[in-house]
C-alpha cells in the first residue's frame, strides 16, 4: 500500500467503512483517507479488478461464489490493513460472513454508514446495475435483515442522509481514527446503539451526504 505518512509523524489508524449498498461508503472512504493520509482500498472495486462485473459473477456463477470471493478478498485486506493503516469501504453484504466479522472485530474503528431505507433505495436505484436492488420492498427486508450485523460490529454509526456536505461527515469519521483519538469501548457502543433503540430515538449520531446516487465503483452492496 502507498500513500502512508514516512516522516515518524504518529500514524492514523485504520478504519473500516461498513454499511448497505447506497450508503456512500466508496465516496467518503476516498475523503477519509485524504483527510488522514493514507491509502484507499475499495473491496468491491478490488473483486472486480481480479474476477471482473459483481454483476456478472452474481448471474453466471450465482451468490455464494461471489460471497466466497468476497469472504477472501475482505478478510486479506482488512488483516493487512491491522499493520499498514489505510481505509477500506467494504461491500454491503460482507459482514454476512462470519470471518468477516471476526475480522472487523480486530480493527480499531468500523464505521457504519447508516441512512433510511427510501434514501438508500433511492440512490441504489438511480445507480442501476445492482443484482440486489430490483425490488423496493426486497431492498428494505435486506437492509433491515443486515441492519443487526452492521451494528454488532460497528464501533460508530454515522448517518449519511443527505443532511449535511459529504466532507463533513468524512471528517466525522476520519475524527474517529486520528492520532490520538480516544475510543470508547465497542461493546459500551453497542449498548448505548440498543438502548436508543429500544426507546425508539436510535436516529444516528451524526449526518450525511447528498442525495445522488453514488458513482461508479462506488457500494455494490
């Protein structure tokens, strides 16, 4: 990887960016690592370069092929991310694999972009070309399926709706792995998430981008 800072200066963390298709992770994980100085690696786009279209490895050699690549891919570079800081957008459906999880588990910092259903749903459908948002009501039985799994690994929810410019919610996440940045314990996260949530005021903490569709090679899902 290239791009890390060679001059002793204390060093960013690595961070993960997690969360479904639409979520804009591609785009604020290229603004986090300029923002902390270190490389960018899109796990989709990575897939892509070596196995060619999600899309075509979804209608010729079917989900759980792609899922097994998609396993590999991760894993590899989140465990060379634990020695080289960088930043890594993960796909949408990554955290479904439990070695995945495990994986994330080891990082530091796992942000989850999070935005409502009808936002996502849109920037996924104006995008085109994604096997899993052909239906509305199938995209949002998914998201809320893998809702649970962006949680439990998350050490930060940052919402992404459109609020606010994309820049600053690429400094609320880049803030989260700065040199000397103070992290609360995940497991005290989680339960303050479930606590929100269980009192039904679980509306992220921070916001998000615009509401364009994100562009190319950018949250497959």
């Amino acid at each position: 990887m290239s791009g890390a800072p060679s001059d002793g200066a204390p060093r960013a963390s690595a961070v993960a960016l997690i969360g479904f298709m639409g979520a804009g992770k591609s785009a604020v994980g290229r603004l986090v690592a300029k923002r902390l100085k270190v490389p960018f690696i899109d796990t989709d786009a990575l897939i892509e370069e070596r196995e060619g279209p999600i899309a075509e490895i979804f209608a010729v050699r079917g989900e759980q092929v792609f899922r097994g690549i998609e396993r590999d891919v991760v894993v590899a570079v989140l465990e060379a991310a634990l020695r080289e800081p960088c930043v890594v957008a993960l796909g949408g459906g990554a955290v479904l694999s439990g070695d995945v999880r495990e994986a994330l588990e080891r990082l530091p910092d796992v942000a989850w972009l999070a935005a409502p259903a009808e936002v996502l749903w849109a920037r996924a459908a104006a995008r085109g070309g994604r096997p899993l948002a052909r239906d509305e009501q199938a995209f949002r039985r998914l998201l809320d399926e893998r809702n649970d799994l962006y949680r439990r690994v998350a050490s930060a929810e940052v919402l992404n709706d459109g609020s606010r410019p994309l820049a600053a919610v690429a400094a609320e996440v880049a803030a989260l792995a700065a040199p000397g940045a103070r992290r609360p314990a995940r497991a005290a996260v989680a339960r303050e998430v479930a606590a929100l949530a269980a009192d039904g005021g679980a509306d992220g903490a921070v916001d998000g981008e615009s509401h364009r569709a994100p562009g190319p090679g950018e949250d497959r899902g």
